[in-house]
C-alpha cells in the first residue's frame, strides 16, 4: 500500500534584495504579490520518499548539500529518497551563491541574504518533519500528461518548444486526488521584473488546482526550461495570471480522469557526472580576462566586468574548478515504468528530447529540472559552433572573445564555458553516457 502525506509553509521575507534578472545594483522588493512557498509530498510503499519544492528562483550548490545532510538525518532513508526542487521564479530573495551576488548584481551586503536563507533550510527541515510525522493518506498513483503551446525556444538558432506537461497523481480510495505534481518546460518569467515576491506560473498554477480540486496539495516540478520562454507578451502581472489559469486549469482537468496506474515499489538512486569546462589554459584565460576589463565592447556589461575581475582574483589565487559536478537523481514508479529524471542545473529543451526519444516518450519518463542545486545552465553541441556561432546566454560565451566565459557562465562564476564536439571532454556526449548509465 502506497500512503501519502503533505505540508506547505510561507517563506515569504520581509523585503531584501531579489534575484533573477542581471543589474547593475540589487533590485530590492517592496512588498508580495503572492506568497512563496515551501511544499512538500512524502510517498511511503512503505518505506518514505520526499520531493520538496522552494519557489525560489536557484538552489546554491554548498547550502543544498548542507540542507540535504539534515534531512537524510531524519529518518531511515537515503539522499535518492530526497529531491530537493527550485521552481525558478525570477521574483524570489536573491541567493547567497550560484548564481554569486556581486558578479550579478553588485550586491556587497549579504547580511540579509544570509539570514534569509539560514532560516529557510530550518523551515524546510520542520516542514519535512511535519509530514513525516503526520497523518497518512492511503493514495493509489496514476500518470498521464497533457500539453501546453506558450513556451517557445527564445534561441537563435531556435532549439525545440517544450509542451508536455506531466501529471503525476496521489488518488484517495474515493478516486479524489490528494496530490497532483505537475510541471512545464518554461522559465518562469511572465510576470517580468518586478518589486514583489511572487512565485510567478508555477505558483499561480497550484494556487487554481488547489483552488479547483478540494484539500488537494498542488506541486509544480519543473521541466527542461534552460531554452524556453514564455511567447506571450508583454510580461506582467496580467499574462502571469492568464497563463497560471491556462496551466492550473489544464491540470485539473487533466487530473479529473485516472491516468495509467503505478502500481509496485518506488526505487531511486543519485548519482553525478563531472563535465569539463574550457579551462585548461589558466595563463591565457587571465591575460583574456584583463583584455576584456579594457575592452570597449563590455563598458556597458558590469556582468562581464565583474566577472572578469572575480576570474583575474579566482586564478591569481590558485587553480580555479574547470569541471562542474553535475547531480542526477532517478526515480522509478510503478509497472510499466515512469521514470523521475531529476536533474541539476538548468536543461535545456534538448535533453528533454532526447530522454523522451530513447524511454518510452511522454508516458514513459520525465526530466525535472532545478534539482538539487542550479550551478549552471546545462547545454550541449548545439550552442556552440558550428551549429550556433553567434554566442549564446545559455551556452556561456559571446563572439568577442569566444575561449572565456560569457553570459551565463558569468553570472554563475566559472572561469570557462562547457568544452564542446569534437573535444573528447565535450560536455553532450559525457553527459548522454551519464544518464544512459542512470536510467538503465
């Protein structure tokens, strides 16, 4: 028997700075337009399983691993047994590292920040502690996925849309859902830049199944959104809304009928992949970066002027990481099986594709993206030449000076960009071996 159990808690702060659009200074909020939230599923069978899920908009790297560390402590489980998930919304408290405050945004004080997300891995280690200790609701779970049209690769050379939404269902005997875990291949940027906390689509989203289907918990799981935006202009608080109705909608009605049946245990595993970055030539990356200081080009790029700087001091300093660690989580549900990809970072709409293509389509697995922590954007051949030769944000690098770091892999400090075919070292094929040996 398969039970269930769920908690949510505001971490909504009192206004500080937030993070997820680059800018000369921090961009510090007013007020909320909706809460954030941390939620939480727990599945037993009968041993537990937790997803849980911040609307923050990235999970730093050092800060999950600690967080992680204080949940397995909790109970008789393992770390595959826990999936840790950022929802990605860009209207959330900026973060202490990954992407790093200074080179993003010029943030100098970090006190609030800080403090900000001490307390937030205490919430989450009481919230989990609720629902382990809480009552439990005998469920059956069934899958099924729909799809969505307003996210569109925002890429030139376009890459591909994502438009599966996967719905994933906690049933109680009476056939109502208790839980519906959902998600969507699209940066959660709709409502724009503002000076609210809001935990943008995928908030608005639960808040209408929650609102639709009574005392069911809704979880939004993010799907391969590295490439995807939403198509519907302009952003605001209007599009947030119409389009958090258009998904939470979708998935009510989607969840109003039992999909496939997941019957049979739970079984999960973690493992990680080294991905090199374009990095070996530590002197000639330090003379291009003090180029870039004086170079024209980026006067108006305080991202890059800061990057460059924080890489003349991370060299100077020693060697520098030139491999990023990449975390890869899997969960297998039922028979036949649905796979749970959850994968670090953020993907790209390829990877998706690609998973999809090679087991078993929509029905048969998805990618979660945002899990465990978010170092980077997560890329392979296509944003690089010969197939993009323009310079990319998620492929980290730019035209001008195409061996260093650009774009993304300035934001998330790394002395270099991902190595790319014909490298032995390119970061598609090592990665693609990774998850074949993760999901066999």
């Amino acid at each position: 028997m398969t039970t269930l159990a769920t908690a949510r808690t505001d971490i909504t702060p009192a206004p500080m700075a937030m993070g997820g659009y680059t800018s000369p200074t921090p961009r510090m909020a007013t007020g909320t337009y909706s809460p954030l939230y941390a939620r939480v599923t727990v599945l037993r069978d009968p041993a537990p399983r937790a997803i849980v899920t911040l609307d923050v908009g990235t999970l730093p790297a050092a800060w999950s691993a600690a967080l992680l560390a204080r949940l397995v402590a909790l109970t008789t489980w393992t770390s595959s047994d826990i999936v840790l998930l950022g929802t990605h919304t860009h209207n959330a408290p900026m973060s202490p590292s990954d992407p790093d405050p200074w080179i993003t945004y010029g943030a100098t004080d970090l006190t609030a920040c800080t403090a900000y997300w001490t307390a937030l891995a205490d919430e989450v280690v009481e919230l989990v502690t609720t629902a382990l200790g809480g009552p439990q609701t005998a469920v059956t779970l069934d899958y099924q996925a729909t799809s969505q049209s307003w996210s569109a690769s925002r890429t030139q050379p376009a890459t591909y849309t994502e438009t599966t939404v996967p719905v994933l269902v906690a049933r109680r005997t009476n056939g109502i859902p208790a839980a519906v875990l959902f998600g969507y291949g699209c940066h959660p940027v709709t409502a724009g830049s503002q000076t609210l906390f809001d935990g943008d689509y995928p908030s608005g989203a639960c808040a209408v199944v929650e609102a639709a289907i009574p005392e069911c918990h809704a979880q939004f799981i993010p799907g391969p959104a590295g490439d995807q935006d939403p198509t519907y202009v302009p952003r605001g608080w209007a599009n947030r809304n119409i389009l958090s109705a258009r998904l939470g909608n979708e998935v009510v009605k989607t969840a109003s009928v039992a999909g496939r049946a997941l019957t049979g245990a739970i079984t999960t595993a973690r493992s990680s992949v080294n991905l090199a970055l374009q990095a070996s030539d530590l002197v000639g990356l330090r003379a291009g970066y003090a180029s870039r200081l004086t170079n024209p080009a980026f006067a108006a790029y305080p991202l890059y002027l800061r990057h460059a700087q924080w890489a003349i001091d991370r060299i100077d300093a020693g060697s520098p990481p030139t491999t990023i660690t990449l975390p890869i989580q899997m969960w297998r549900l039922g028979s036949p099986i649905l796979r749970l990809l959850f994968l670090g970072g953020e993907p790209v709409s390829g990877f998706g594709l690609w998973v999809r293509n090679h087991y078993g389509g929509t029905s048969g697995i998805v990618l979660v993206g945002y899990a465990t922590d978010t170092q980077c954007y997560v890329v392979g051949d296509t944003f690089f030449p010969p197939y993009d030769s323009n310079g990319s944000y998620e492929g980290g690098w730019n035209s001008y000076d195409p061996a260093l770091a650009g774009e993304s892999m300035c934001a998330y400090a790394h002395v270099g960009h991902f190595r790319y075919s014909p490298d032995p070292l390119a970061a598609e094929p090592v990665l693609l071996a990774a998850l074949t040996a993760a999901l066999a």
